[in-house]
C-alpha cells in the first residue's frame, strides 16, 4: 500500500526519527509527500548549560538527511511533559494540519507507548485523523508491550539514513541514550524483519486502515 502523502506526529523532536526514520527514507526515495510535526523541542531534556533551541536546530539539521524538506516540516513548543495540559491546543493544530495536508497516512506514537506526552498524541491524533490509515510507531523503551501489526521492509542504506539523521542529535549522544546507538537500530530493525522473512524492517501497530 503505497501513499503519497504521509504524515509524522511526533511528540519530541527526535520521536520521528526514532519510530520510523527508515521508512521516511523509503517513503521520500519512492516519491511520497512526507510532513513533519513535532509538538516539543523538549527544552527541559538537554545537557546543562546547553542553548534551549539546541533540539530544534538538531531537528533542522537530521531530518534533510532522510530527504524531508524543512518546508514540510513543523515543531511546536509545548513544554515537554506537559502536553496533557494543552490537549485542546494540540488538537487544534492537528486540525489545521489535516486541512492544509490532506494526508493518506499518518504515523503517531503506538497507543502501547507509556509515555506521557506519546499518549497525549497518539488519543489527540486519532481524534483529528480518525478517518485516515493510521500506524503506530515503536519506541520500545517506552513499552510494556507492543503489537507488531505491521511491518514496512527497509533496506540497510534506510537505516543509514535513519542513523545519520539521529547522530545530528549530538545533545543525545552526549547524554548516551542507548537508543541511538548504531547496535540498537540495526539490531532491532533487524529482529523486526527476521519476524517477516525479510533482512530489515520497521514494525507498526495497526491503528486503521483506509483502502
């Protein structure tokens, strides 16, 4: 099932790239529309003594290397681990988001993800997308469990991709996040294609699906 407009939602400015930085590349190398939304630059998760721009000018410069132009692209303020107190805000946004995009699919946090801020826009999201095929995306050290519903085949010069663009998170490496290792995003992907028969994958709950 190919789309041509696809939509991101993420939480945090890294939350794209994370959940499914390889299939944007594969999305953008087949020639989709892929667009951007991150609700948090997560001012509050940076080293001491760091810019409070940093994640999103970090932002600016990964998601280029997954072919996504910055035009297409949107990063909200609101303070991480708070989005629950805008939620009418939130939504708000991804109104004004679905009218000016018209997306055939979107990709938001899996309904599995524990986090708080993930939850506030995997429910705000499937009440302004309730309509569209939408896939939840896996952040796994943000589960107790997950449903592995989906799986989009990647290549390893997706993951490439996906791993160039998470090393412009140089506040991340910084603090070590065990996530963005090389190890851990080729391991996975690697572990979600062995469940298919393919090389790599990138896995998905399925939340609905329009055909």
């Amino acid at each position: 099932m190919k789309s041509k407009t696809v939509l991101v939602l993420a939480p945090h400015t890294d939350d794209a790239e994370l959940g499914c930085g390889a299939s944007i590349a594969r999305f953008v190398e087949e020639g989709s529309d892929v667009f951007i939304a991150a609700f948090s630059s997560a001012e509050e998760s940076l080293p001491v003594g760091a810019p409070k721009d940093l994640l999103k000018q970090e932002f600016y410069k990964a998601i280029p290397l997954l072919g996504v132009q910055k035009e297409n692209t949107a990063v909200y303020d609101y303070q991480v681990r708070r989005l629950s107190y805008f939620r009418q805000e939130v939504l708000e946004e991804m109104v004004k988001l679905k009218k000016q995009i018209q997306p055939d699919m979107v990709l938001l946090p899996s309904g599995q993800d524990v986090h708080q801020d993930h939850q506030v826009i995997h429910m705000e999201g499937l009440r302004a997308f309730k309509d569209n095929t939408i896939l939840g995306y896996e952040l796994p050290w943000n589960h107790v469990t997950f449903s592995t519903q989906a799986f989009i085949v990647v290549e390893e010069h997706h993951l490439n991709k996906k791993y160039l663009a998470l090393n412009e998170y140089k506040s991340q490496m910084e603090l070590e996040r065990p996530y963005f290792t090389r190890d851990f995003l080729f391991g996975l992907a690697r572990v979600r294609g062995t469940q298919i028969k393919e090389k790599y994958a990138e896995a998905f709950e399925v939340i609905r699906i329009k055909i």
